[in-house]
C-alpha cells in the first residue's frame, strides 16, 4: 500500500470492523511483545534481574513464568486482531466488485445507440436524406420528408427499420433501402491501475482487455481479474463485473482496481 491509503475505503466498502484501530492495536502489541522478549534476553545474563516497582529482587523462574505469561498474552492478541483485520478485508472485497452482475461477452452484446452518437444514414432514392447526423439530447435525428425519428435506444438494425417504415407510411417510398453505419461514436473512459488513464477513442467490437491495452496496459498494482464498468442504460448508471473478453460500449468507464493481496 502506498500514501496510507485505507484499501477497504478506496474500494468504496462498509467493513463491520474498523480496520485502522485493529492494525494500530496490532502494531502496538507487536512493540510489547519485542520489549518483553529484550527482557527474557536480559534475564539469561543473569539469575537475577530487577522490575520497577518491585521492592524485592525476584527469583529467575517467578520472572520467567511472568514473562512467559505475559508473551502468550500478547501474541495471542495480537493474532486474533491481525486475523481480525484479514477478515474485513476479505469481507470487504467479497461485497465489493465480486457481488456485481457480470458484463455480457462479446457475442451477446449489441449496441446501442445513445444521444452525441453520430450516425451515416444513406437512403435510396431520397438523395437529400444521405448524410451524417449526430442523435441529439433528446434522442432523435430529422431526415427530409420526415419528421424526428426517435433513435437512441435502438441498434444500428433497428434504426433502419424505423427510418424505413417512416417513409413506407407517408407513402413516400414503395420499397425503402435503408443504410445506417456508425459515425464518430463517444469515447470510453480508463482509470485506476492503468499507465495512460484518461478517454479514448471508441472503435467497434472492443474489448475489456483492448481497451486496457489502449489505455496502456496494467500497471504492476493492477488486479487483473478485477474489472469494474459503469454503464449508462436508459438515463441510469449500471455497476457491472467485466472479463477481459467482455465487449465495452462507447461511454463506459472502465476501472481497474488495486491489487492488495
């Protein structure tokens, strides 16, 4: 861990053990349990040895049976605190990113598109309605002879599904043919354990790992297996687990964690 940084906090975790006051418990103990063994050393050099406070000077095996005592003490404390903390941590973890819905892979996903996603939109026999359009705030984009199409929400398909029945009824076209491919679509965003954290740009069919591998690769702190993605989906942020294999979205924040163990 580097500039004192509390693990369970930054991971954004409720511990029910307060993990700070256990380790300085733990580090305290950890004091005493040496000052009593440069005691049980002193106590070899001699038969005798004197304690503050004691008016009477105490025979060898009454202080070895105290110290003795004394040390199993403390080195049972001490474990039953450090196992402690390793129990919030892992609690910790175990609630964190684990507990979130994986990403789907690859296969499974098709996207969709959102407002700011620009579009080229190519229409057969309707000249005019060829062009680049960009999905404006509230989801729709104006083609001539048409009114808004309302288009964020759908895939590129389905897209040309609605701009096609658009001019099939006004009776503008018979048979439209209709071609919808993507424009400049949102960057994604790269934190955490990265060497180029930051936005990038979006190109189709990436990946988790791609998108690492764009952002710079891990870092040497990097959890590799942990791999959190925010989502925007329907106007709500979406926490999801991701595989390297799982396919990212333009907008997604992609957050790598720290490594603690």
């Amino acid at each position: 861990m580097t500039g004192g940084r509390n693990p369970i906090a930054q991971m954004g975790c409720n511990s029910p053990v307060r993990d700070k006051d256990l380790s300085d418990a733990a580090m305290d103990l950890s004091r005493q349990q040496v000052d009593v063994r440069y005691l049980g050393r002193r106590l070899e050099n001699g038969p005798t040895v004197g304690i503050q406070g004691c008016k009477h000077r105490c025979g060898q095996g009454d202080i070895a049976m105290s110290l003795t005592s004394s040390l199993i003490t403390r080195v049972l404390i001490v474990r039953v605190l450090t196992a402690l903390l390793g129990c919030s941590v892992l609690a910790a973890c175990s609630s964190g990113i684990s507990s979130l819905p994986r990403l789907p892979s690859a296969n499974q996903a098709e996207y969709l598109l959102q407002p700011g996603d620009e579009l080229r939109v190519s229409v057969q026999n309707v000249a005019d309605a060829n062009g680049t359009y960009i999905i404006d705030g509230s989801g729709a984009i104006s083609l001539p002879l048409l009114q808004e199409v309302q288009v964020a929400g759908l895939s590129l398909r389905s897209i040309e599904r609605a701009i096609g029945d658009g001019y099939l009824k006004r009776g503008l076209l018979k048979n439209p043919v209709v071609s919808v491919q993507p424009g400049a679509l949102r960057p994604f965003y790269v934190i955490g354990e990265v060497n180029r954290p930051g936005e990038q740009p979006y190109r189709q069919g990436m990946t988790v790992l791609s998108a690492v591998a764009a952002a710079g690769g891990y870092t040497y702190r990097a959890a590799e297996g942990v791999v959190e993605v925010i989502r925007n989906v329907d106007g709500r942020e979406i926490r999801t687990r991701a595989m390297e294999e799982s396919i990212i979205m333009p907008g997604d924040r992609i957050i790598v964690h720290e490594r603690w163990f």
